[in-house]
C-alpha cells in the first residue's frame, strides 16, 4: 500500500464523505440498523453518532483501512454499545452464517473490487428475516449524467482509492441475490451530478 492509500486518503475520504449532505442521507438510513449489527466499510466512523443506542446491541465494523479506523476514534469513544473492527476488505467477512440482524452498507459498493461476491458473504451473514440497509451514490437515471459519469470515472476511481461513479446499485443487489423490499432515489442538492445520485433503501436475502 502507498504512502498516499495508507496517509493521505483515508483523510481525504473522510472530508468527502461527511458533507452535509451525505450526512443528511446517513441520518435517514443508520437509525433502521439494530440487534447485532455488521457494518460494511465503516471507515472513519461517520454513521456512528446515527445508530439508535436502543436497537443496537453490538456493531461489527468492516474495513480494510486501520488508519481509517485510528481517525475513527473520538466518534467511537462514547457509544453505548459494543464496538468491535476487523481490519479485513468486504469480501472476506469473518463471521459465522446468519449470525447477524442486520447489514449496513453506506457509500461502499462504490469501491469494493467485487461488490457481487461481497453481498455474497453479506447474505450469508444475515439472519432469516434480516436486512441489509443501503444508502449509495452510482448510476444515474439521466443518460446525459451516464455518459459525465462514464468519462469522468477512470481518473475518479484512480484518484479515490477504486471509488466507482456509475455502478447500478439496485442491479448489483438483485444479482447478488437479493430482494429489494424498498428503495428511494435522488440528486443530492449541492453536489455535481455525475457524482450526486444517491439511492438507499432495504433488502432481504433471498
């Protein structure tokens, strides 16, 4: 790993990904997690001040970034439950099969190398009955923001750690398996559009 992956951009990431609104779409979405909570690239910590300490018994988190981790600190500090990280990608999920009530993936598919065999282990994870929550930026519904999208994504992903701008975040969900139970979608105001369409929602394992 270089130094830019190992120092510089975790920090960058973190700036990024807590822009008012993204944080507004973490606000809708980290408050559904409860039980046993397995959080898929939980990075810097920014959907930790969301979960409902009354829901939630215990959140794994999943990254592969320890530095992530380490700026993740003061968020982590005064929580209410139990918080253990494993330092491991999204594709190996070290967990025993339906040991988990809930999934939740925020503003990961977009980078995760196989996106596919990671909801894979997702599924797997869950319990009968569990969900997984999802709140993402990818594919827009505008062909003109499509082709900004596919333009701008080779240099986008080279300089944002494999950071995908035009995966279909629905698409890849059912091909994974899974059945989306309810799903919303907007441009997020203030941000380009080519890199603002977000849409979030739930699933269930089929």
């Amino acid at each position: 790993m270089s130094f830019y992956e190992r120092h510089i951009l975790p920090r960058f990431i973190n700036c990024a990904c807590g822009t008012k609104p993204i944080m507004k779409q973490r606000e809708k979405v980290v408050p559904l997690a409860s039980g046993t909570v397995l959080e898929i690239g939980i990075g810097t910590g920014h959907n930790l001040p969301f979960y409902d300490p009354s829901r939630v018994q215990k959140l794994i988190g999943l990254d592969p970034s320890g530095k992530s981790w380490e700026l993740a600190a003061k968020r982590a500090a005064h929580l209410d439950f139990d918080l253990e990280f494993i330092g491991l990608p999204s594709e190996r999920i070290p967990l025993d099969d339906d040991s988990v009530d809930t999934v939740l993936v925020t503003y990961s598919l977009c980078t995760i190398p196989d996106p596919i065999s990671a909801m894979h282990g997702m599924a797997r994870v869950l319990r009968p009955g569990g969900s997984l929550i999802f709140c993402e930026h990818g594919k827009a519904p505008d062909a003109a923001v499509r082709k900004w999208q596919d333009r701008v994504n080779p240099l986008w992903s080279s300089v944002l750690g494999g950071c995908n701008l035009n995966r279909d975040i629905p698409s890849l969900l059912t091909a994974a398996g899974f059945g989306i139970d309810h799903v919303e979608s907007m441009y997020l105001p203030g941000t380009p559009r080519f890199a603002g369409f977000n849409v979030w929602g739930s699933a269930r394992a089929s």
